[in-house]
C-alpha cells in the first residue's frame, strides 16, 4: 500500500515531466501518448500554453485531492472497517508538499519574494488571503506530525476543519467561472468532513 500511495502522490510530477518534455519524446512514445489522450482527458503532446498557471493548477489540485484521501482514511474505518491510520501521515505529508509547492510558486515566482508584495497580495485579494491561511494550517500540521509532537499537539490537528473550508473557498474563488465540476469537489470535502464529525 506505502508503494502505491508513493507512486499514486508522485504521478502529478510524472504527468508535469511529461507535458514539458514533449519536444524529446520518442515517436513511438509520443504515438502511444496520442492514443491515451483519444480516450482520456489529458494532454501530454503539447506544452501549456501558460507553464506558470498549469504548474500552479496542478500543484493546488493534487493538494486538495491528497488532503481529501487523506480525510477519507477515518471514515473508512469507522464505516467499513478498514483501516488505513497507518497511511494518513503520509498522505498528509503528501498533500502539504504539494501545497507547498503552490505555495512558492506565488511566493517566488509570481511575487519573486517581494514579502511587502505578498503582503499586499494577501491583504487586496480575499482568495489569496484564505489560501494562505490553510496553508499555515496545513504547515503547522505536518510540522506537529511525527508520533511524539502529535501527542502533545493533537488539538492543533482539529484545525484541519478550519484549513478545508479555507480551501474550498479559495478554490471557489480562485476561478472566474464556477462550475458544477467546482461544486462537486467543495461538495466532496464537505462530505467527508462531515463523514469525520459525525461518529457512527
């Protein structure tokens, strides 16, 4: 199971190599790639059109859905019996350094690590704003993660609550346009929180 979760948490990286190697890609590799993307929604042939956004994108993204499978793991138990405890700080870990990287791309890149600039980018854009603060939740859980700091530190974890509706606001708001795809991922987190809080 650690193996597959390690090959599952990785392949965002593998998908990133992928669309940004598209000029060496071997014929037949690239052949085979034209294959895959006929009957799934993806594009591996063509490099982004917008690197910055596509690696921000993909970076938020795969935090959120780690942070959902990681949220998953106790209503598995508590619903099905499966256990799974033994993965979650995995996967949690998973889903803050994806966060991270979102993180710095905004920070080093978008902002070059102007912190007056990130200041006021925090301070005028409310969605910027709520996306940093679930990333302070998210850092001082994987900080407070290991066996010993979580026992003393175990109510800090209950922010998570806190950190997942900051997520599903900035993801909302983080779009021009939102769709019934936006609706159903909030929809999803709210589902398992609510899964979480509510004991069987």
């Amino acid at each position: 199971m650690r193996v597959l979760i390690w090959l599952g948490a990785l392949s965002p990286l593998v998908y990133t190599v992928l669309r940004f190697s598209v000029e060496f890609h071997p014929h037949v590799l690239h052949d085979v790639l034209l294959l895959i993307e006929s009957y799934i929604h993806m594009i591996l042939t063509k490099i982004p059109t917008d690197p910055f956004k596509f690696l921000s994108d993909l970076a938020g993204n795969s935090a959120l859905w780690l942070l959902a499978l990681t949220l998953l793991v106790t209503p598995l138990r508590s619903y099905l019996g499966i256990n799974l405890l033994k993965y979650r700080r995995l996967l949690g870990l998973f889903a803050f350094f994806y966060a991270l990287i979102h993180a710095l791309m905004f920070i080093g890149i978008d902002q070059q690590f102007d912190l007056f600039g990130v200041q006021h980018e925090v301070i005028t854009k409310p969605f910027i704003a709520f996306g940093m603060g679930a990333f302070i939740i998210l850092l001082l859980m994987a900080l407070t993660s290991s066996k010993k700091l979580f026992a003393k530190f175990r109510s800090w974890h209950k922010l998570v609550y806190i950190g997942v509706v900051l997520i599903a606001i900035h993801y909302l708001m983080s779009h021009k346009t939102v769709t019934l795809t936006h609706i159903t991922v909030v929809g999803t987190l709210f589902s398992l929180l609510a899964l979480r809080l509510v004991k069987r």
